[in-house]
C-alpha cells in the first residue's frame, strides 16, 4: 500500500489544526507551516471537510478548524477518508470483470496478503491523531525499533 501524497499532506494539515484545537487557522497559513503546496491544500481542505474531518468558513477570517476530536479520531479513519480502504492488493477486485481474482481461491499469497492488510489496519487504528500529534506516542518506536527513511520507488 502507498500512501498518497495528498493523505501525507492532509494529515499534515490535520496536525497543524491539531495544534490549534478549536480554532480557525486559513489553509495558506497551514500549507505554509506544513509545506503543503496551497493550490494542493484548497483541495484537501475541500475533502477534509466532505469527509466530515474539518469545517471550512469562507471570507476574510475564513479557513477551516476541526470538527473531530483527535482523542477519538484514529490514523486509519482519516487515511480512509481521504484514499478509500486500506489494501495490499487488488485480489478482491482485479479479475477482468472488476470482481476477484480468477486464481484467489487457490492462490499461496492471498491469505500472506489479507493478513498483511489486517496488521496494517489494526496498527493504524491503534493510533489516534492526538497519540501521534500531541502525545508523540508511535507504537513501533515504543517497542524499541528505529526507521530508516524510505525513497520514493520508481515506477
């Protein structure tokens, strides 16, 4: 699974509201702050605000502020919001009429696959956006693992 670019972008304007609970900050100041390209974060707000994550007001004072609470809103409910259900595969729907994969039901990988999905959703379910934003709590790091940056794969 990939993250989008506009998830990691929308979460970092989630973070930037997170920061300032309860009040309206414009989505120029948030781009700024979160270097979010602004033409990019008028979209995500436009999102944001469809899946019910933040309210946008229009005008001079305008910008958007949360309408979830962080405590409650976990990782996986905003990922979800923005890019649809989290999956590894496309077995379920890859089949050349849109529905499964002709080779699932004997398929070696598709259980690895599942299993994999459910770890994944369970991990970002386990997180809230207050744990990682305010709390800085991130389940593998509490367990003593490290991270290595990731580059971006070609395609």
């Amino acid at each position: 699974m990939d993250l989008s670019r506009k998830t990691d972008y929308a979460l970092r304007m989630v973070a930037e509201l997170v920061e300032h609970e309860g009040q309206i900050v414009s989505v120029r100041v948030a781009a700024e702050r979160r270097g979010v390209p602004y033409s990019f974060a008028r979209s995500i707000q436009r999102d944001l605000a469809h899946a019910g994550i933040i309210e946008s007001t229009r005008g001079s004072r305008g910008g958007m502020r949360l309408l979830m609470d962080p405590k409650k809103t976990t990782v996986r409910s905003v990922v979800e919001a923005l890019q649809g259900p989290i999956r590894i595969s496309a077995c379920d729907h890859s089949g050349e009429d849109g529905g499964p994969c002709p080779f699932m039901p004997d398929c070696h990988f598709n259980p690895v696959w599942c299993e994999a999905e459910n770890i994944l959703r369970d991990y970002f379910d386990a997180m809230t956006i207050y744990d990682v934003v305010v709390e800085r709590k991130h389940p593998a790091l509490s367990k003593g693992n490290t991270f290595e940056l990731v580059k971006p794969h070609s395609e």
